[in-house]
C-alpha cells in the first residue's frame, strides 16, 4: 500500500468500525512489513486488507470494503488475494478474528472455508467495557 492512499483507507475504517485504525496504526503495519493491499475502482480506493505472516501461519490484521461498494463481491475477491498472497509467501493456514456481533463478516469468512477454532474473551474494546473475538482459521 502506498503512503498515498492512507487517508482514503483510514475514511473507509474509521465509517465501518467503531474503534478503527489510526493512520498511525497503518502506518506502523507497513512499516512491519506486513502486506497492506488497496482495492482501487475507477481510480477511487474502495477496500483494503492488511496481512501478517509469522513462519507458515497468515493472519489477517484488518480488511475492509467502502460501505457504498458492499454486497458486489468485493469482499470475497480481497479475501481471495489474501488466501493466494498468503499461500505464495509459504503459508498453511490463515487465521483472524472478529467480533461475535459481526454476522455479515462471520457469513463471508465462513464462505471461503473458514471455521470458528475458538474465542479470546475480552478482545475488542466496545461501547460497553469489553467485547470477545471469535477465533476464526482455514487450511490455505
């Protein structure tokens, strides 16, 4: 991801999450060398996906799609990315987390094969203390 296409990325996060990403928390990704990818349409950046590997294990940092964009598949399309990108960095399993409450993104990670492998209680700040994580994996 280029450094230019932060604040772009950084509107479609801070519209989706209630406790989003800072530019900084981006910024610090791609300094990691994690594998930050944009999803440009018509020159408009559109989603965005953030991926860390760690020896044979991928884990998905943070993806997300413009609110406008949603329900074309395009979620779908960046998580393939991420499976192929991972695969092709030597990975044998893909990992991520996210909130219970969160059924649209359950139902499109449960879509490409990935499955509940457990629940890190406390996980996400909420609006009301703490909220959990499901702990979702699928062989790549």
């Amino acid at each position: 991801m280029d450094e230019k296409y932060l604040p772009e990325v950084v509107r479609i996060e801070q519209e989706n999450m209630d406790f989003p990403w800072t530019a900084g928390n981006f910024r610090d990704s791609m300094k990691a060398g994690h594998h930050c990818v944009v999803l440009i349409q018509q020159e408009a950046v559109i989603g965005f996906a953030v991926l860390m590997m760690v020896l044979d294990e991928a884990h998905l940092l943070n993806i997300g799609i413009d609110k406008r964009y949603r329900g074309q598949g395009l979620g779908k399309q960046l998580l393939r990315w991420v499976m192929q990108t991972a695969r092709t960095l030597g990975g044998l399993n893909l990992f991520l987390e996210v909130r219970p409450s969160n059924h649209v993104a359950i139902k499109l990670y449960e879509s490409i094969g990935m499955n509940e492998m457990g629940l890190r209680p406390g996980y996400y700040p909420a609006l009301q203390g703490r909220e959990d994580a499901l702990l979702m994996g699928c062989a790549l």
